[in-house]
C-alpha cells in the first residue's frame, strides 16, 4: 500500500498517499479527514470495511516506518 520510502507524521499525507495509489476516493479522503477533526479520532464509519483494513494496515506500516530505532 505504501510505497517503499514514504512515511510520514500526518494522518492527512497518509491518506492522500493511499489516494494517489488508487486505495482511496476523494470523496473516501474528504470523509476520514472531516471524521477525525470533528471528532479527533480516527474512525472508519464513513467507509467500507474493505478501505478500513487498507487504512489500518497503511497507519500499522507507517508507524513502523517512523517509529525511533
């Protein structure tokens, strides 16, 4: 999902990766991104199980991307 490399400390760059991989719609972005700062966590209500998994499994990558050594 995410490609080698990248990692980043914003929820909002990680998403927007997964959209320009073809992982997520706009639209998908816009609603993750409207959930968390109206609720300020991060939730998959507004999405498909299938794109949640993706989400999660990109944020669990992550993580260990940038977490300390």
């Amino acid at each position: 999902m995410l490609k080698d490399g990248f990692s980043s400390d914003k929820y909002s760059d990680i998403l927007d990766h997964l959209k320009d991989n073809g992982f997520l719609s706009t639209e998908d972005v816009c609603n993750l991104l409207k959930e968390y700062t109206s609720t300020k966590k991060i939730t998959f209500d507004c999405i498909t199980k299938e794109k949640s998994l993706i989400v999660s499994e990109a944020l669990i990558d992550n993580y260990h991307r940038t977490k300390p050594k």
